[in-house]
C-alpha cells in the first residue's frame, strides 16, 4: 500500500470519526417569535406558546396540548411584551428557544 493511500484511509477515517463525534452532540435549536392575542394577558401568552410550539413541530405541540409536556424537546424559557389591545383584549409578543433533545 503506497504512502498516499494510507494518508488518504487515515484522513477519511478521522474525518468519518469527527463527523460522528459532531452529529451525536449537536441538538438543533431554534429561536422562535410569535405573536399571541386574548382576552387578558394569561390568554394571549398561551396563544403565544401555542404559535411557538406549532412552528417547531405539530407533534410537540399537540402533546403540549394534551399533557403540557414536548416529548422529544425542550421548551425554553419564554419572555413576552404584552399591551393593551384596542377593542381586543390583550395583544402579546413572545419568543423562545426551542430544542429538540
């Protein structure tokens, strides 16, 4: 086997390695924005987390639905900028991060 063949299976190998490496490690995360609107401020927050969680995956979001848990994700801490609608109750903006474990 030439020197060249054995750098390149070495090379290709290591690289197999580190590929591997990274994809076991990596979690995709999302950072999301919705907006939400209610009759009071608790209303529009959860219309704001129900935005969040559908924009990820509808799966999360209807076990979110059903137990209040996201198999398979992890739902970040929420921040929200709620304001007074005109007529509408209350109008909130939200966003999070979203990670699928």
């Amino acid at each position: 086997m030439s020197q060249l063949t054995r750098i390149t299976i070495a090379a290709l190998a290591a690289a197999a390695l580190a590929a591997g490496t990274m994809t076991a490690e990596a979690k995709q995360c999302w950072r999301k924005t919705a907006e939400g609107t209610g009759g009071d401020a608790a209303s529009a927050k959860f219309q704001v987390d129900e935005a969040l969680l559908q924009s990820v995956d509808w799966g999360a979001w209807a076990a979110w639905m059903a137990s209040g848990t996201t198999p398979g994700y992890s739902f970040g801490k929420r921040s929200y900028n709620c304001k007074s609608g005109s007529g509408l109750g209350v109008t909130c903006r939200g966003s999070s991060t979203i990670c699928k474990i």
